[in-house]
C-alpha cells in the first residue's frame, strides 16, 4: 500500500501536465498599503504535494505553484478547466482567487487577523503575539495618521485603553500631556518613556502649562522632531511585565516607535501633500462684555460710593474726573454731567475694537512628504524627506519643521546583518515674548481689554492703553499690536537621532545583536525686545536709580536706554549602547525556550549658555557694553551663565521565556540599573527591578477547538516592580553664593543651603498586579482586551519634616506612597463587510482611581495634605448661598455661618482681624470637591469603506473631572478698568438676589455691616478665599470628534494609465466639533479653567498621496 501511494504521488504530477494547460498571469500587493508582496506563494490548491510546515502560509514543496518576483508578479501555468487558485504569504490571510475567463489577476492579501506570525517590538525583543503575556497594545500609525498635526503624540488621544492624551495649549509645537494608568509620582516624572527603533529618548517630560509662566516658554520635545509620516507603528507598554526591562524609567510606561524600512522590490517612490486652513478662534465663546455692557458696569460702580477700589481707572471714571463731573453724577445721575462728558461717554460705547481680528487669525498650513523606498534581499533602504509649515491662530506664533531621514539594512552574509538609520530635523518655533505682567500675553489680554480701547489714534499713532500699570504700579505704555511689532522670541533646535544595528547568528537559536543610538540636539532661544516696546521700557524703569545731574541736583538716571537681546545656547548630547544575546530553542515543537541576557550604558549631558546684552539695536543689530553705576546693578542685569549636568546609566538585564504547546506561557524579567543620580550610599549603588507574568491560550486546548464561533481567548496575568527617576532631586549637598552685610559696611560672600545632603536617596518604586483577557468570536468580527490593574508606588521623593538639630525644617526623603487601580477595555467590531462595503468600529474605555497614601505638608501650610484623596484633588471651601448682604455662607460641621466665624477670625482692638485658627485646624476647613483627572476617558472611532471611498471618524471623550475656574471678578478688588465676563452682571445686588454669585463690596457696603469680610477678602487673606469658594468648581464631561477624514483612491485601471501604483485624495475636518456639558467663558473644555491657554485649533485639510 505504501510503494502504491508512493508511486500516485510520483505520477501525479504528470497526469495534471498531460491535462490542456493556460497561462495565469498576475501580481500581489498588500491591500493595506498597495505595496508588492514579494515571495508570495501562488499555487494550485488542490495540487499541494509535501509535508505541512505546520504554519499556515509557507509551504514547503509545491508541485504546481509559484513565488511572486521582485516587482510582485508571477506567472503560473494551469489546468484550462481550472477555475481558482490560492494565494498565501507569511503575516496575511491566504486568498482563494476567481480565475475563471482571466489571464491576468490583481491579488489584494489583507493583514492576518491571528496572532500567527505577528510579533511585538518591546524595544529589546521582538515577541510573537502568542506569547505576550503582558499588557500591551499596538496601533498601526495610517489608521491614526492625521493632516496637518506636527507630533505623533496629538494623534494618541482616544486611541488606546488607558492612554490618554489632552492637548493643554493650542500653540504650534505645545505637545500633548500623555498619561498611562494615572500618575506614579509627586515630584518626579510623570510622562512616558519614548523609545524610538529601541533608543530611549531624553527630552519629553511635558512642563506645567496651566500657569502663564510655563505657558509662555517656548518648548520642544524630542518625539515631536521626527515626522509622522515615517512612523510604521506604535506600541504601548503598560504593565511591570512589559515595561520592567527598561529599569527605573519606566513606572509611566512606554511608547515604542517603530519606523518605516524598506521593502525588497522595485523602488517605490510615494508623495503626499496636505493644505490645512485653520480656523480663526471665536472670541464670542468668552462671553466677554460689549462695550455698551461695560460703559453700564463702570457707570453703576461710580454711582457707588461704597466700592473705591481703584475708582479713578477705566474709561468712565477718566472722563468723569476730566470734566470735574464726578460730583454731579453722584448727585443727578447720568443727566447731571456736562454735554461733553455725556459725548465722550457716549462715544466709548460706539467702539467695538474687534480684538479677534487684532490677536487671531486664520491660518494656511502647509504638510509635504516625499519617501523612496525598495531592496532586494541583500539590502533594504528607505530615505524621505519632510516639511511642515504651520502658522498659529494667535498671530505671530508658527512652527516650519524640516525632516530628513535615511535608512538601510545590510545582509553582510548569512550569518551577519548592519543597519542605520539617521533622523534629522531643524525645528524653528516662533511665539510672544511676555514679561511678568500679566496683560502681556494675547489670550489673557483679550480677555481684559476693555472692548472700546483703541488701537491707534486719528493720526495713526499707538494708542496706549492706560489701564495697564502692571506690576510696577507706575503706568508705561502698552500696546498690545506695538508689543508684538516690536518683540520676538523664538526657539531653533537641529536634531541628529542616528541608530546602528549590527547582529550575528552565532548558532541555529542563537544571535548575538548590539545598538547604538546616538541622540544630539542644538537649541537656541532668542528673546528681543526694542525700546519701543513696553518690555523694554520695563526693563529701562527697573534700572533707574538716584545720581545727580551737573548742577549737583538729585535726578532719575537709567543704566539702560536700549531694548536687550537674551540667548539660550543648550547643547545635548546622549549615547545609548545595548548588546544582547538571544537564545531561541524549542524541543519537539512542545517546548520552547527564549533567552535574552545583555547590559546597556548610557550617559546624557547638557551646557546652557545664558547671554544678555541690554543696549541692543535692532535695526543695526549691534550693541555697546554697559558700565553699570554699581556692581549690584550689574548683578541684577545678568549677562551671563553657564551649566553644565551630566548624567550617566549603567544596566544588565534578562528576560526568560517559556512556552509549551503554544498553550501556555511563563515569563520573567529583570534588570540592574546604577546611575549617578543615586546610590551614594552602595546599599542604593544598582536597583533590581523585575516582572513575573504568564498566559494561557484557551483556544489550543481540545475541549475548545470545536467552539466555532470562539476564534481566540487568552488569558494574561502579571506582576512585577517598575522604577521612575526623579531628576528635580540630588543627592549632594546644594547651597548658592550670595553676598550679605555681616556688620555695617562689611559684605561677605556666603553660601547659602537649599539642599541639605542626602545619600540615601533612590529611584521611586511602583509594584504592579495585572490581570486581562483577549477574546476573538465570530470569525473576529468581534475581538476585545479587558484589564484590570493595581500599582502601588512607594519610595515617593516628598518633603518630609527634620528634626530642628539637623538645621532644616525639611527634607525631600523617599517615604510617600500612590496607589493607581483600575480597569481598561477596547473593543473592535467588523460590523459589516463585503465586496463593496465595510464598516468597523474601534471603541475603548477605561477608569483610574488614584490615591496618596503618604505625604506630609509644611507644619505652617494652609493647604490640606491630600492623605486619601487623588494626586490632583480639588479642595473647596464648602458655602450654602448668599446671605442678606450677598456674602457667602460657609458651612461646617452642619452649621451656617460667616466668614468670620468660620475662620476663627477675633477682632482685636475692636476692628483688626486677627486669626486664632493654627495652620493644621485652618487645614481642616477644606472640603475635597473632586479630582481633576476624568473619572472615565476613552474613544471611538467608526471607518467606513464602499468600494474605492473610505471615512473614518474619530472622537475622544473624558467625563466626569472636575474643573476650578478662575473667578470672573473680585469681590473686593475688582479693577472697572478691566473687562470681565458677563458673569459680573449677575453678580448680587438689593435687586438681583436669585444668584450664587456675590456681591461687589467696599468698606462700607451695607452700612459697613461687611467691613470685617471686605478686610479678610483683601488685606487679610492668607489663601485667596475667593478662589476656594466651592461655587468655582465644576463638573466637565465632553466628547470630542478629533478627525474626520474621508479619502478616495482611484481604481487601478486609471492609475495604469499614468504609470502610478497608488493614488489617493482626502478632505479632512479637525476638532470640528466638541458636545460638552458647559464650558462657558472658555475656548475648549481642555483648557477650561486656564485663562493664559491659546485655543486648540479647528483645522479643515485637502491632500494627496500618490505612489510610483
């Protein structure tokens, strides 16, 4: 029977060749990016002769059958009566064609939707998917591409479970803040590690931007310098399991970037181009008060002879006093002043300066990308080169971005491989200059302006705007049109990321493979200022002093009469050398074993230069040295510094993996890291950090194999201990030199301690549980990951109270402790598909509750310690209405009462207020009110395919965080010189009393029945109790629709004829739209709350890609 079986294979193939033949003709291509498929198998199905591999797409013996060439195309000669035949390639769904009347076939494979043959890239390893056991997720970067957005981390938001991305400023370049399962730390680092082709990048820790301080200041980030459109795909690190390999950088988890290569075949040559038009800002959002609103407002307050604060500025009030006519209004009213007073008053209500056509506008930005790329099998390579133009709505502001990228990868032999790639960038950022008063910066002045303030005069002057003293309280002139005209900051950085691969298959399983990754960046900030500018009048009046002009006599004298120049020059420069070894083994095709030992160094370090000339012009662009009138105003008027840091890693690390049956999976990991940062003391010198996982694939077991319409389930649990550096924190005793008057007339230099020495620092520490599951049903039309997580982060570097002997009050020590649980779900439906038409929806969910379990706050602090309650909770001073005077009414302890009686204030010597609480009881009258992280965020993105046009949409949402807005007025010194919002006319009077909004007051409002409160609103208040009050918090809950991008690709038969391979035209809509409870007064519920904030740009785009 065996030699007859034998034999009928042997003869078969020449019964099938003695049939009648025809020739098939054809060519492969991916159906997701066009792209040729080279080596893919074409063959006749039921003519398959051989052993199976076992793998479902290769093949080990094909009778009748054929591999595609270079350019994707095969030939193949079979049975005239035959109607199919079957096409199949590693990584995609094997295709059974239709070949019946045809001599030539176009095969589209899609991507596989099994784990077979998918791997993972850790940034160390790759990983086959069937053996992750960790939580990870992985996006292909065209599903989130978006036109006209300059950094990958914009496109993140609302795409991955437990990631969330909020854009905090609209300005060109602002980056995303990005959070992975809550925040992990207090004072450290608090974004993600970046890992790019497995080199960790420096420089993406996101500042504060809530405060105009950090708002203002220019900033780049390192992932921002890399264009969007060489990135292939993103991979999220997540739990201890996956990310505990990168040591004590990584408790915020990790975004892996992996970039596009070449592919073996002819050369592919692909362009896009995207137009955007961003759409100028709505200032109606603010509900600012017109002019006639504002006239009204300032008339009502001069009528009030209880309400003086600063009753001799704005518009009215001027006008009033300029005809001596401030008297008859109070007496007769409106109709008691002069003719010429009513006039100009009057007039003030006709101008309706259109401050958002001054500060805003609308922009045309401009996106190109140009890649060539193919191969053959002995070498790969991919260059491109990209630019990206960007103006921002706030005028004076862009962003021009210029990329240049080149790649190859080398097979030296069969044993050897080299690649390099080289990422270059030249970024120029162009924004405001703003000092430190406040009206300085555009989004808060629009806000402030009062709507008849003019611009410029009848004869085409500046008209200044008086209302603005500033901090110096001495009125310079400001106008806002002549500030930008006449000052400049920018920021220029180039960019040289460069990696080098080189690997070595030592044995069958075993390879040896080493990186170096080399990280430079040169920045450069430049701040002008003119004397024709209120900075730098500013600068001239805080260098006055007293000297005496000829005739002997006391004179004010300026040290500067010229506008400055300040540069930032920083240098930073990092390498990055990693050599592994891998060991691959399987037994039997049961067991298998997958080892990796290697060790990585590492070191980074930066100079800043700081340099200032404050006699520069201009128009010459020249400058002359200053001679000071003495050495301290030198010192004020600094003119230079220069830093120096330098940090240094070293780290061993190894993973082991076991798998058996392709069933179930063990994992470990664990790594070494020393660094300079800490360890003084060798007890701290290296921290092991490490992860225990394992999996379970239910579907390979016998008992589900028959389950048809169960396609995978995996379960996956994990625990493990991850690291994070805080870098604001040293080890080292820090002091400053200063020079101080011992006796009169003896200075001495001392040193002053901010630092007191501590060797037992270390890096913070996050223990982390992890719990999911993978599910794939109904032939995957339906696939979802569930997990459920615990971190508990402890060593937390937190001031901590000294004892009085060591000569500190406090210390930052390792003690405070976070705790982060939660859940995180994503779910993906095809809920149709067919020839012609398909539809698919990405939906995902997930829920962070945080907590402080350790911290300790200043012994003097007003503020509550936050012990129990969310890293960024809210805390208010609890109120119940208004009472009859339009005061608010506190509560504590279920009690109603005043602000005097709730802060514990006496009266001393019967009229000054005089607290009695402690700081620690003071501490208790706070209420917390909500955190400001959403109780719940997520996404949902819908595409749509019908034949050759495809939509996508995408929307983020965040519900349920809490929000404190900044009062629209004061209650006691409220400027009339400034506008506000209509708010303030809600506020209470004897006539408007239905509304929790309280009154404008003065010594003696109320027959001076709140001249006690008037005191601790104003002189008396140690924590701004208007702030706290619980009436300014609110409850933000929206849904964004991020992108909608609709695309058509024209069919192959007109590309032909224009020799293109590709061809595809979209329009796209950004942030259209937002569906949100309330954020009145405000831009975007991103930035509700924060007054400095530019607003978050509505974009409309058009654009091509074509392929040759």
């Amino acid at each position: 029977m065996r030699r007859m079986l034998t034999l009928l294979l042997i003869l078969l193939p020449a019964f099938v060749w003695a049939q009648e033949m025809k020739l098939i003709k054809g060519k492969v291509l991916s159906e997701s990016d066009g792209d040729v498929l080279i080596g893919a198998s074409v063959y006749i199905d039921k003519a398959t002769i051989g052993a199976e591999t076992g793998m479902k797409g290769i093949i080990e013996n094909i009778s009748l059958g054929t591999i595609t060439d270079f350019d994707g195309n095969f030939s193949l000669e079979v049975p005239k009566q035959l109607n199919t035949i079957s096409c199949s390639f590693l990584g995609f769904e094997t295709q059974v064609v239709d070949i019946k009347g045809k001599s030539f076939v176009t095969i589209k494979l899609g991507e596989s939707t099994s784990e077979l043959g998918e791997v993972i890239v850790t940034g160390y390893q790759k990983i086959e998917k069937r053996k992750v056991t960790s939580a990870v997720v992985k996006v292909n970067a065209d599903n989130i591409q978006q036109a006209g957005v300059v950094s990958v981390d914009h496109m993140l938001s609302g795409q991955l479970a437990g990631v969330t991305a909020v854009t905090q400023n609209g300005a060109p370049g602002a980056p995303a803040k990005i959070r992975i399962r809550g925040t992990v730390s207090l004072s450290g680092s608090q974004d993600p590690l970046w890992v790019v082709d497995g080199m960790p990048l420096e420089g993406n820790d996101v500042p504060d931007f809530s405060d105009k301080d950090n708002i203002d200041q220019l900033y780049n980030s390192s992932i921002a310098g890399f264009n969007p459109s060489d990135i292939a795909d993103i991979t999220i690190l997540k739990d201890a399991a996956a990310t505990a390999i990168y040591g004590a950088r990584a408790a915020n988890g990790v975004i892996v970037v992996t970039t596009k290569n070449g592919k073996q075949g002819s050369m592919r040559v692909s362009f896009s181009s995207n137009t955007t038009f961003t759409q100028r800002p709505d200032l109606s959002q603010l509900n600012l008060l017109n002019s006639n609103q504002k006239v009204d407002l300032e008339l009502g307050l001069a009528a009030r002879t209880d309400y003086s604060y600063r009753n001799g500025n704005g518009g009215v009030a001027r006008i009033l006093d300029q005809y001596n006519d401030r008297q008859n209004y109070l007496d007769n009213g409106f109709s008691g002043i002069s003719n010429n007073a009513q006039a100009d008053i009057n007039a003030l209500r006709a101008i309706n300066t259109n401050w958002e056509d001054l500060l805003y506008q609308t922009a045309v930005n401009q996106d190109q990308s140009l890649s060539v790329s193919g191969g053959n099998e002995f070498a790969t390579y991919y260059f491109s080169a990209g630019y990206h133009g960007e103006k921002g709505t706030t005028i004076g502001t862009s962003l021009d971005r210029i990329n240049l990228t080149s790649k190859i990868r080398l097979k030296l032999n069969e044993k050897m491989n080299f690649g390099a790639a080289v990422f270059l960038s030249q970024r120029k950022t162009k924004g405001y200059l703003t000092g430190s008063d406040l009206f300085t910066n555009p989004a808060y002045y629009s806000r402030t302006v009062n709507p008849y303030q003019k611009v410029f005069n009848a004869d085409g002057s500046y008209a200044y705007d008086r209302e603005t003293t500033g901090a110096l309280g001495t009125p310079l002139d400001f106008n806002i049109i002549e500030e930008r005209r006449n000052t400049s900051n920018e920021l220029t950085s180039r960019n040289i990321n460069a990696i080098f691969d080189f690997d070595y298959k030592i044995s069958k399983g075993v390879k040896y493979s080493t990186q170096l990754g080399i990280q430079t960046e040169d920045r450069r900030t430049e701040q002008i200022a003119t004397k024709d500018s209120y900075i730098g009048r500013r600068t001239k009046h805080n260098s006055r002093y007293t000297g005496k002009n000829d005739k002997g006599e006391d004179v004010t004298l300026y040290d500067i009469n010229e506008g400055f120049i300040k540069v930032w020059d920083a240098d930073f420069f990092q390498y990055n050398l990693k050599n592994i070894i891998e060991v691959n083994k399987s037994i039997n095709e049961d067991h298998e074993f997958d080892l990796m030992l290697g060790n990585e160094i590492r070191a980074n370090e930066t100079t800043t230069i700081y340099s200032a000339n404050y006699a520069f012009d201009r128009s010459s662009n020249s400058s002359v040295a200053i001679d000071f009138h003495n050495a301290d105003a030198a010192k004020r008027f600094k003119g230079f510094n220069k830093s120096f840091v330098k940090n240094t890693f070293a780290s061993f690390f190894s993973t082991l993996s076991y798998s058996y049956k392709h069933k179930y999976t063990l994992f470990g990991s664990i790594r070494y890291d020393g660094s300079n940062l800490f360890g003084v003391d060798k007890k701290y010198k290296y921290q092991p950090l490490w992860a225990l996982s394992g999996s379970w694939n239910a579907t390979e077991e016998e008992f589900l194999k028959n389950v048809t319409w169960l396609n995978s389930l995996k379960f996956r649990a994990s625990y493990g201990l991850q690291g994070n550096v805080d870098k604001s924190t040293s080890t080292n005793l820090i002091g400053n030199k200063a020079r101080v008057e011992i006796l009169p007339g003896m200075v001495e230099e001392v040193l002053r301690v901010d630092n007191p020495q501590n060797p037992y620092l270390r890096w913070e520490k996050t223990r982390t549980y992890n719990a999911g599951f993978d599910v794939a049903i109904f032939k995957n039309a339906i696939r979802a990951s569930v997990d459920f997580y615990h971190r508990k982060s402890t060593d937390l570097i937190n001031l901590r109270a000294l004892p009085l002997e060591n000569g500190f009050n406090f210390a930052p020590i390792n003690w405070a402790a976070v705790t982060n649980k939660g859940f995180e779900i994503g779910i993906s439906t095809r809920n149709i598909y067919n020839k012609d038409f398909e539809w698919t929806t990405n939906f995902n969910i997930s829920r962070n509750i945080d907590k402080v379990d350790n911290i300790q706050v200043r012994n003097d602090s007003w503020f509550p310690s936050g012990v129990g309650r969310p890293v960024n909770a809210l805390y208010v001073l609890k109120t119940d209405g208004l009472d009859e005077n339009g005061m608010p009414v506190f509560v504590k302890d279920g009690k109603k009462m005043n602000l005097q009686e709730f802060a514990g204030i006496e009266l001393k010597w019967g009229f000054w207020p005089t607290p009695t609480l402690s700081p620690k009881e003071f501490r208790e009258l706070f209420t917390y009110a909500g955190s400001a992280d959403p109780k719940f965020s997520g996404g949902i993105i819908n595409t749509f395919k019908y034949k050759n046009f495809d939509l996508s949409i995408a929307c983020n949402f965040n519900l349920g965080q809490k929000v404190r807005i900044t009062p629209p007025y004061n209650m006691t010194e409220y400027d009339r010189a400034l506008n506000t919002t209509t708010d303030i006319l809600n506020a209470w009077t004897p006539e408007n009393t239905n509304t929790h909004l309280p009154r404008l007051i003065g010594a003696s409002t109320a027959d001076g029945a709140v001249s006690v409160e008037h005191q601790l609103y104003s002189n008396n208040d140690p924590i701004n109790y208007l702030k706290y009050l619980d009436i300014w918090i609110k409850e933000m809950n929206y849904l964004r629709c991020t992108n909608i991008r609709l695309g058509y690709s024209f069919p192959k038969h007109i590309l032909e004829k224009v020799n293109l391979s590709s061809a595809r035209l979209s329009v796209e809509a950004r942030n259209p739209f937002v569906i949100s409870n309330n954020y009145d007064g405000y831009f975007d519920p991103e930035t509700f709350g924060n007054i400095y904030a530019q607003p978050i740009a509505k974009s409309y785009s058009i654009g091509i890609n074509v392929g040759f």
